[in-house]
C-alpha cells in the first residue's frame, strides 16, 4: 500500500483532521481552562472563576464524548495517512485521553503539601517579618502562633496544645 502524500488528500481528508485539531483542542482546553484560571495565589476575577467552575462541571462528560469522536476521526485517518501523520494521531490521542483523565482528578489538591509534623520555636527565635500576620491559639498557658503564609500553603495542621489536640485551618 502507497503512503499518502499531502498533494493526494481530499478535501474531506483536510475536514477530517480539522476536526480532529478542534477535538484535540476541545480535550486539552477543559483540563487547561481550570486548571490555569483556579490557581492558589493569584487574582481569580468572579467572571473567570464561574467560567472555570463552569468548565469543571461539564468537563468529565463533555472530555469523554470528545476523546470518542476525537478516536472514530482518528481511526478513519489512519489508513489514510503516513507513518509521520500516524504520530500525529497517536500523540492526539494520548493527549486528549490524559485530558479525559486529568478532568477527573482533583488535581488542586496536589498543590499543598501537607505539614507531617509542625516544628515550634519560641517567640525570640520567630524569625517573621514585622507585617506578618499569624493565626494565635491559647489553650491554658501554651500559645501557638501559625504564620499565615505557612497555613495558606499547607491549609491544615494537626496540633496539641496544653494537651489538646486541635486542627488548624485556613
């Protein structure tokens, strides 16, 4: 079987792969939306984040109805197509089908590290900055200061005070 030149495609070869890039752009873009948009950190505007949150909701069918037809496009291609069009396709694949997948995970929890064990010292020793601002918690005659800046990263903390357990959140 002859490979396929790009001076021998139909133009309905042309719509196909069109709408194979539409599809792989579709994919990519309900993972990427979010994921860019609901950063820790940043300025999130209340327009950008309803369209985020948006994108969120539909993306798990909507990635899985784009990787299907994105698949059918993909297969028709196939036969037609030379070995250097056919990576295209296997890497169109396996990017929509990693969008498919992103969608479902709560990929924003992987951002904060959780704190293992929290290490304390005494005010003299704190080495924060004049404006830093700390969260305070006095139970009995023990005090503990959780700078913001950690607690903001981290979000919980499991702590005792004066023999107390207690959960930190932020």
């Amino acid at each position: 079987m002859s490979e396929v030149t790009s001076e021998t495609k139909t133009p309905a070869d042309r719509g196909l792969w069109l709408l194979l890039a539409l599809l792989l752009a579709l994919c990519l873009s309900l993972f990427v939306i979010p994921a860019y948009i609901i950063r820790p950190f940043t300025h999130q505007s209340e327009r950008g984040l309803s369209l985020a949150i948006a994108v969120k909701k539909i993306a798990p069918a909507l990635s899985l109805a784009s990787l299907a037809a994105l698949l059918a496009t993909a297969w028709v291609l196939w036969r037609r197509s030379s070995k250097w069009l056919r990576g295209a396709l296997v890497t169109a694949v396996l990017l929509s089908g990693a969008s498919a997948l992103m969608v479902r995970q709560n990929y924003f929890e992987w951002m904060f590290n959780p704190i293992k064990s929290a290490g304390f010292v005494s005010p003299a020793d704190a080495q924060l900055a004049d404006k830093e601002m700390v969260m305070a918690v006095t139970i009995g005659p023990e005090t503990r200061a959780y700078p913001i800046v950690q607690m903001a990263y981290h979000h919980i903390l499991n702590d005792t005070v004066s023999g107390v357990p207690i959960v930190v959140t932020y």
